[in-house]
C-alpha cells in the first residue's frame, strides 16, 4: 500500500461530486465567493511584498543618481564661448 503525498491543495479538502480535479475547477468556477485565499496565505504574500518594496527602496537609495535631464551648463569666457 502506498502512502499519500501530504499536500496543501484544496481540491483535496473539498468533497464535491466525485472528487476529481476537473470537477473542482468547475464548482470553483461557478462559486467564486466561496472560494477564498487561507488567511496564512494572504499574510504571507503581505509580508513578501513588504519585504520587496523595502528592498527596492533600498536600492533605490543606495544607487547613483543620474542627472537625465540636467540644466545645461552657461558657458563662460575661459572655457571659449562667445565674447560680449
């Protein structure tokens, strides 16, 4: 006898007509408000995505800034421009 794989899917957990994934994708389909995300799930994509806008600020941050549009320069006499 073979042992189950331990998996966290819920097409598992729920017991519909007979089971079969085809047959979950359908009741999921016409139930959409019955169908949440866990809330551990939810906290943990929170959390990633706190932790990416942070890394990303910090990045930011510690980068070079670059002058992309920067204030032309007025040249002066020394450097050969017109003479007035």
């Amino acid at each position: 006898m073979t042992r189950r794989k331990k998996t966290r899917s819920l097409a598992d957990k729920v017991t519909i007509r007979t089971g079969r994934r085809k047959d979950y994708k359908k009741w999921r389909h016409e139930n959409p408000d019955q169908v949440t995300s866990s809330t551990r799930y939810t906290q943990k994509k929170r959390q990633q995505r706190k932790l990416q806008a942070a890394r990303k600020l910090a990045r930011q941050e510690s980068g070079e800034s670059i002058a992309i549009h920067a204030e032309p320069q007025t040249e002066t006499p020394e450097q050969g421009g017109p003479q007035s």
